[in-house]
C-alpha cells in the first residue's frame, strides 16, 4: 500500500465513516455529491444544500450553517511547532503531541453514520514549479464542493503524489459542531493540518488559510519565498501595458472587490488573477512572480452589488458547471434568490433571514450574516486574467499594504527604501470585521494583513521579508493605503470601489517614474494635483485631509506599534527598531 492510501485508511479507522469515497473532482460527481447534500446529509435538521432559482442564479444552492459556525475562530486555532517560540506570540500553541493526542480523543469515531469523502488537490496550476500536491478528508457535502471549486480537484493528484510520502494533508470533521471540541491544529513540519467541529470557509476548506498561509509561509521561510494574504491584479493602462499588482488587506477589508474592480478611469482596466492568497518567489530574472492557488472566491456577500461589485455579479450570475454556493444570506422567498444587505434594488417583502426566521425589518436585526459568504468559481469572473493559468504567474511591480482605519492612516504612503517597505507592512493596523468571531471594529496591529495568517514567529516573518528584499534584483516598489477614512458626520471621505483606480493610477505612474512624491515622516505621499480627480466631485478639503499628516495621532500609533514590537522580544530585527525610531524623531 502506498503512503497515501495507508494514511487514509488509518484516519478511517480512527474517525469510523460508514463509507470511504474517493472524488475524482468530475463534474458528474459533483452533481451526485450535490444531491446527497439535498437529499441525505443535515445540519440541524436543514438539509446542507437547497436549490436556488435557476433562472437568476444558475447552478446555485443555498447552505446554512450551523447557527453557532458563522467565522473564522482564531481563539481555536493553534500553531503546533514543537518549540513554542517558533510559533511566537502571534500564534496559539500547543505542543504537537498533546495536541495530536487531544484530537485523537474528539475525533474517535468521530465520522460515524457518515461518508469520508478524499479529495486531491492542487493548490496552484499543476505545471507549475510552485504549486503543492494535497489531500483533504472530509464528512460533509459542503466542504467537498467548496474544495471543487476553490481549488483544481483531480484524480491526477493521486498519480503526482505516487509513492510520496511528503503530500499535504488535511483531516477535516464537522463533528457535532459543538463550539466547546472545535479546533484548528497546524503541524507545519508535517504539512499536516487536522480540523474538527467546524465546517466554515478558513476552518475547513483546509488547502485556503491553513495550508497556503499558516504552512505554505513557513515553508516559504524555509525555502526563501512568501505566501502572503494579497489579491493580484494587472492593471492595464491606456497604452496596453500591464503592471501586475499584490495588495495584502485584512479580512473582509476590500481584497475582493479590488481584485475584479471595475475601473472610472477610461482606459484602464483591472484584470483578474487572485482575490485572496498570492505566493510569491523570486523568479530566474530577479523579479518577484506572484501565482494565486485558488481557482475560485469565497467572499463577502453583503455590500456586493452591481454598483459597488459589478463583476462580482456578473461572476455570481454566469453559471457554469462549476455550481455557486450561498452560505448564511437571507433569502427572498418570492423569488427563491439569495439576499444580503446593500442588493441592488428594493429590499425584498418576503424575506427569510440567515437562521431560517421571517425577518422582521423593524426589529433592526440583520437579515444575512454579516459574514455570510459566495463561494464561486473564478472561471466565471469576465475579468480574469489571460495569465491566470500562467504556470510561472505574473511579475509583481507594486504591493499594498493596507488597513480600515477610520483615523489617521493617508489614503496612499510609499515606503522609501526595502527597510522601510518592510516598516511600512509591518506598522499596519486595522479594525477587527466579522471575517472572524471577536468584537468588530476595535483597532488591532495586523502586520501585512497577516496577524491571524502567519505560520510561525513574526519577528522571524519581518526578518524574512528583510531578507527576500536582498534576493531581489528588481523590489517591487511597496504603498501603504487605507479606502475607509471618515469624516466627523461619519461619512466615507473617499468613495471607495471603482474609484480606487484613481490612486492605482498614482502607483503606476510610481512604477514608471512618471510623477514625483513628497517626503513626510511616515512616508512619500502624492501631490494631490498627481491623482485624476477628474468627473469625481470631491472637495479639496477632503482630499487635505486624506493626506493629513496627524503629527500626534501618528506619535500615539509610534506607541502602540512600539508595544507590539516589545511582545517579541529580542527576536525582533533591529532594523524594524531603527524604522520606528527614526519616523518618531522625525515627526
Ligand atoms: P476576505 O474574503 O475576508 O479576505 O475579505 P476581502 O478583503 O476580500 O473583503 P471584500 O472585498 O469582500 O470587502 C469587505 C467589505 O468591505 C464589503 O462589505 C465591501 O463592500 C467593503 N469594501 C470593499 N472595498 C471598499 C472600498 O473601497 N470602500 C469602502 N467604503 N468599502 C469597501
Ligand atoms: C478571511 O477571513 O480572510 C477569508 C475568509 O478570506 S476565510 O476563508 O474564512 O479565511
Ligand atoms: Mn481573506
């Protein structure tokens, strides 16, 4: 027996499924599998998938969770190094063995009365020098489908894998979704991750957080590359060129609606190649090359709408044989369509909220999980990049750090040397969403976007981008920005979404030396008569603002950043020190 084929059987007899299935991510399969989810498989007495209108939404099923699995849950997920400092302070940790053994004990049968279902994967294009093989088991309709969609689900990963023992591997159980034996344990040395008692997006579908960030970036600190929580985009300006583009945002912070946004500026264009994930090496020719190792999006439902996303619906409409999922929006019982807050249009009279009640518009409830989610193939995106399928992926020009700061933070900063790019990401913060469950809105330092991503000590993390700067012949030139400033009314000073394009025209004019920048202590910002205003009725004072320098606010964030770097000790790079030093002497 092959090392796979062993592995899984142990886990069979551990978890004790009433059946073992082997997928082979054909479309036919996924019809069966989809009809087992209607049919068969329940969570709380709700069958796993509901058809949706196929009219509006083809090929599109409606899943609710269970009411207690609507987020990420990062108090339950633990970093298992066998050294408790690899894993740092910005990690939960156990030590590997007690944490195997406190798994073996939940997952004990754990799949009775129910299908393993072994799904091969890649996470990246299978001719790509950089893609992984892997293997997920899993007990529950839904994650199977999601994983066929999120990723390029074949049998031929099994022949990739061969006699190999050094796959990816994923164990993955519902279980009875009780929150008190819910847990996400990593074990990088293993690439090996084991999840139990949830079946929401970063929880379960094992190849997305788990393994291509918390594993793949400490494989990349081994191997000198970067997996990194960032969208990649070309974007095409009038002469036809493209400048290929990674943004790391935080959780629900505007990665999607960046990735396929639709442009004000005539002649630009953005054009697709990942919404979430991006690993990144260091290719032959000393450029960055970027590949996203998704094959779909599992995104945000409420705020998506023809006039915030249009592409995005375009994408959720199209219909493939890739099937849509729905998870946790309301529903508009008339028309059998998913609904959330900020659709197009009147809201619906007939709606059915993300826990199965009538929703009552006067009781100021939500009617879709402020979390609720899309999970869709890219394929479908009419954006997507001609590079998309590009085994080597794209060179990257510019990366962005960014942040929802209702205060202080510009809405663009360039970094001004490698040191300081590094500065740049690593002073990030941004206000808590409900991509994961804690308080919403409460400022945490969130470096690169990674805090809850990162797969090992994160002084180690800033000590590695240091050095992959080194590695670079050409660095990409690196901004921080911030799209969610607000005024004393509390409105949004910028418009967001497709105006975006106006401040991703300044970094490619950066990019090609086309425009100069003025030095302030945090950094170069733009001359405002450098960002194209033009059709866009914005007043000069609020565009002052956005570029407001606040010398004490930024003196208080010298603090809380100081803070945060202290929790590391001596592990933390010097230079990281001398950044922070030098931007508080000089404001
Ligand atoms: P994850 O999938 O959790 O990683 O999230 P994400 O970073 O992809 O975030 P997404 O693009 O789904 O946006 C999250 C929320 O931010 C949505 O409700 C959007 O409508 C809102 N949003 C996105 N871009 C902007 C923007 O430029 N301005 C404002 N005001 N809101 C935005
Ligand atoms: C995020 O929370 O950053 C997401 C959704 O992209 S999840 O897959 O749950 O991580
Ligand atoms: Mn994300």
């Amino acid at each position: 027996m092959r090392p796979l084929e062993r592995w899984v059987e142990e886990q069979a007899k551990l978890t004790k499924p009433d059946r073992v299935y082997w997928c082979d991510g054909s479309e036919e399969e996924a019809r069966r599998i989809i009809e087992i989810g209607i049919k068969e498989e329940k969570i709380c007495g709700n069958p796993i998938f509901a058809p949706l209108n196929g009219m509006t939404f083809p090929n599109s099923f409606y899943h609710r969770s269970h009411p207690t699995d609507v987020a990420r849950i990062e108090h339950l997920t633990y970093v298992c190094h066998t050294d408790k400092d690899t894993a740092g302070p910005n990690n939960n940790w156990m030590d590997p063995e007690e944490a195997k053994a406190k798994m073996t004990k939940l997952s004990d049968g754990c799949m009775k009365g129910r299908t393993m279902y072994v799904l091969p994967y890649m996470m990246g294009h299978p001719d790509s020098p950089y893609s992984k093989a892997c293997v997920q088991l899993t007990d529950i309709s839904y994650v199977a489908i999601s994983m066929r969609i999120m990723t390029r689900m074949t049998k031929k990963v099994l022949d990739k894998i061969g006699n190999n023992k050094d796959f990816v591997r994923g164990l993955h159980s519902v279980g009875d979704f009780d929150p008190k034996k819910r847990f996400i344990m990593h074990f990088p040395n293993e690439h090996f991750v084991w999840s139990i008692g949830s079946g929401y997006g970063g929880n379960a579908l094992l190849g997305k957080k788990c393994f291509s960030l918390r594993i793949a970036s400490y494989l990349g600190q081994q191997e000198e590359w970067l997996a990194e929580h960032m969208v990649i985009v070309g974007a095409q300006d009038p002469s036809g060129d493209t400048t290929y583009i990674a943004a790391a945002l935080p959780s629900a912070c505007g990665k999607t609606n960046l990735a396929m946004m639709e442009s004000v500026l005539p002649g630009y264009k953005i054009w697709t190649v990942g919404d979430d994930i991006a690993w990144m090496n260091v290719g032959p020719d000393g450029r960055l090359w970027a590949i996203n190792p998704e094959t779909g999006f599992f995104g945000v439902a409420p705020g998506t709408s023809m006039k915030t996303n249009p592409n995005m619906m375009k994408t959720l409409t199209k219909g493939t044989f890739y099937p849509t999922l729905f998870t946790n929006t309301a529903l508009d019982t008339d028309k059998n369509e998913p609904w959330w807050e900020g659709s197009d249009g009147a809201i619906p009279k007939k709606l059915t909220d993300w826990q199965g009640n009538k929703w009552d518009p006067t009781k100021g409830t939500k009617a879709a999980h402020p979390n609720s989610r899309f999970t869709v193939s890219a394929y479908q995106c009419p954006t997507l990049s001609p590079l998309f399928e590009n085994p080597k992926g794209v060179p990257i020009s510019a990366i962005l750090f960014g942040g929802k700061r209702m205060h202080l933070n510009p809405l663009i900063v360039e970094g001004t040397d490698w040191q300081n790019n590094v500065f740049l990401g690593a002073r990030m913060g941004s206000e808590t969403t409900a991509a994961a469950s804690h308080k919403e809105g409460i400022v945490r330092r969130d470096p690169m976007a990674m805090l809850p991503f990162c797969g090992y000590n994160m002084a180690d993390y800033f000590k590695h981008w240091l050095n992959m700067g080194k590695k670079l012949v050409y660095q990409p030139k690196v901004f921080s920005v911030n799209w969610f400033r607000i005024n004393d009314k509390g409105k949004y000073l910028w418009p967001g979404f497709g105006q975006n394009a106006r401040v991703l025209k300044w970094v490619i004019d950066r990019v090609h030396n086309r425009v100069p920048a003025q030095k302030t202590p945090i950094g170069l910002i733009p001359y405002i008569k450098d960002i194209d205003l033009k059709g866009l009725n914005i007043p000069k004072e609020d565009m002052e603002e956005l570029f407001r320098i606040d010398h004490d606010g930024w003196l208080k964030e010298a603090g809380d950043i100081g803070d945060f770097f202290k929790g590391f000790g001596g592990r933390m790079p010097r230079e990281m020190w001398d950044e922070l030093n030098r931007m508080k002497a000089e404001l």
